[in-house]
C-alpha cells in the first residue's frame, strides 16, 4: 500500500492529536499513531482508552487501502525535522515494514498490526444532541477549566458540568473553595439534560478550538460523549454521578458591592501576595468608603505590605481574607475593565462578577472567604 501526502499537512494534524497519548499506557499499541486509508482519505487516530481522537487529511495520491500503526513519538519526532515537500509511505502489509520517502532521504520504520488498536465506543440510543458555536464553548472552558478540582474522592468535581436547558447552556466548575458559573444564553437544548466533562478532554478542545471556527456538535448518552468539529472528532468517557446543587451556594441580593478597576486589584494583589504567609497565602481586603486596601503579613519572616486603591463602596466598613492565589485566579480569567465584588459578611463567600457582561454571556465566579486572626 502506498500513498504520498503533505509533510506539514501531516504532521500539524498528528501533533494536534498527539496529546491524547499516556506517558504510560496499559496496552503497547496505545503508543501508537492508528492510520487508515480508504479511497484516498487518511484517518489518524489516537487512544488512552478513555479518550479517542480521530482526524483525516486528503492524500495527494494513493494505491490500495489499508490499516496500520506506528508509534506515535518515533513519527513525531522524524516528521517535525522535514520541510514543507510531498512525503510517501510504502507499507508492506504482510509485515507492517514502513517506508518512508522525502526529497534528500528516508526512513524505514517497522508498523504494527492495526486489529490489535481498541474499538472506538458508540453511543446508545438514548443520545442527547446539542450543537454550539466553536467560540462560545472555547470561551467556555477557558472560563471554568482552572476552577476544576483534583479530587479522588469525590470525582464529579474533576471536570467541567455542562447544564443543558431549553434556554440556555450554564458550564460549571469548582472546587469545593472557588466556584465559576459561566451561562451562554446563545445556545440551548431541545430539553433539560447534563454531563461532567473530564479535565483532559476539556483540555485537549480547547487546544483544538483555538484553531477551529464554525459550528461544533456534542452528542452525548449516560457514558459517552462525541465532540464533532470542523477537523478532529474527539470521544470520551464522561464522570458518572451527580454533579452538586452549585446554585444554592450562591448567595444573591448580597448588601455590600466593591466596584473596582480589576487589573489594578490584580497588581496589588500579585505584589502584597509576595508577602504573605507561605502556609497559607492570606491576603486582607478592608473596603470602607470608596478605598480598597489590600494587605498580607508572614509573621514567621516579619514581612508584611499593604496598598490602598480608589474604589466604589458605600455599604458597611469590611475586612474578608481570600487565599490568594485562588483570587488572582479569578481576576485573571475575567475580561471586563472593572469588576464587581458583592459581599454579605466575613464569614460567606464572596461572588465576582464583571461590572459588564460579555454578549449572550451571564458570567459569575465565587471564592470561600479565609477567617481573620484579627
């Protein structure tokens, strides 16, 4: 079987794929690159035996069709080395010895047997069907992803929550200490119907969304889910179990509201945090009559520093500690120029929410408050 394709075709296409693949896989053949041709069209597929990842390019000539694997780092490596020219591959199928041909050279590289390569899961019958906007979900888990937690005890916090309704899609992360709600008011379901999205699939598309546009299409059963983009087709297994009520930790009609120029908060933040305790990371906020000051003290080492900012405030004189780097977090993953912080009390969480929302976006992020020795 032979057949000639682009080599920055190739190896931009299996590289985007690529990181599905385990540092340690439990089968051999899930180090491997799956290729098939059929009529002129060549599927590349990779494994981790919980998430597949499928793509396809057009050759420029080919003889026969056929199945094959090569180890994905060998391939990778001997592909990234070689300019923009025609590459072929001539692949004797009785022994999977692959050549492969450029312009001043070639490399000879033994293939495996493709029947060994694990099936790819279909969904059930009960499918749910959503399609999407590839911005609007790329904006999504950019928004949610570094809220997700790493928990073995309770897994359903290890991923990003996709809530459908008839009006709206709300994608949700937290971590038992940060919360972000992310509500897209321009797509919606046919009915009331949700998944945990796992923290490497939801990784692995938002490296892939950054170069796609269009339409993406989500299909989903009780254990699987199939993300449909322009180029790359992506299943994964989905986290069973039932994701928490997030709405009843959010406390509305909250009194007390700090508005305030969000990167100069996040500055000061990132200067007074330099002086916090290292075991706990507490910074203070103390808002009283339009002033913000921001402050963090190590009485181990007797370092301590303090700002004070302009800000909107006229409720009653507060002082919250934040941990702070979960704070910054949330600060950088927020757009608008000014934030709003509402607060009720010292002891409840504190909700951050920009002071103006992004089109067709309802965003909001919550942080758990750290108790004051003073």
């Amino acid at each position: 079987m032979k057949f000639i394709v682009s080599s920055t075709t190739l190896f931009s296409h299996l590289q985007a794929i690529s990181r599905v693949i385990n540092s340690k896989n439990t089968l051999p053949i899930l180090d491997c690159f799956l290729f098939d041709l059929e009529d002129g069209t060549l599927s590349m597929t990779v494994s981790d035996s919980e998430t597949t990842m499928q793509t396809s390019i057009e050759v420029n000539e080919s003889d026969g069709n056929g199945r094959f694997a090569i180890t994905a780092k060998t391939l990778i490596d001997a592909l990234k080395e070689i300019p923009e020219q025609p590459i072929s591959f001539d692949i004797n199928m009785s022994t999977y010895e692959v050549n492969v041909k450029y312009l001043n050279g070639k490399y000879n590289i033994m293939g495996q047997n493709a029947d060994e390569y694990p099936t790819t899961p279909t969904l059930q019958e009960s499918v749910v069907r959503l399609q999407m906007d590839a911005s609007v979900l790329l904006n999504g888990i950019n928004k949610c992803i570094f809220a997700t937690a790493d928990d073995e005890l309770r897994p359903v916090m290890n991923g990003i929550y996709f809530d459908i309704t008839a009006e709206d899609l709300t994608m949700v992360a937290s971590d038992g200490h940060k919360l972000v709600r992310c509500k897209s008011l321009s797509t919606h379901g046919d009915d009331r119907a949700a998944f945990i999205l796992p923290k490497k699939p939801a990784m692995l598309l938002k490296n892939l969304l950054t170069k796609e546009a269009g339409v993406v299409i989500i299909e989903f059963d009780d254990r699987n889910a199939v993300f449909t983009l322009e180029r790359y087709r992506m299943v994964c297994r989905l986290i069973e179990g039932r994701y928490p009520n997030y709405n009843s930790v959010i406390a509305l009609n909250n009194p007390n509201k700090v508005t305030v120029d969000r990167l100069q908060l996040l500055g000061a933040l990132r200067r007074v945090s330099i002086f916090s305790s290292q075991s706990s990371s507490l910074v203070k906020l103390h808002i009283d009559s339009n002033k913000i000051d921001v402050s963090a003290q190590d009485i181990d080492f007797s370092t301590s520093a303090e700002e004070s900012h302009v800000c909107q405030y006229d409720g009653t004189p507060m002082s919250i500690g934040f941990k702070s780097p979960f704070l910054i977090d949330i600060l950088s993953n927020i757009n608008s120029s000014e934030v709003v912080i509402e607060l009720l009390d010292p002891s409840r969480a504190g909700v951050i929410i920009p002071a103006e929302q992004e089109p067709n976006e309802d965003l909001l992020m919550l942080l758990m408050p750290m108790m004051l020795n003073d």
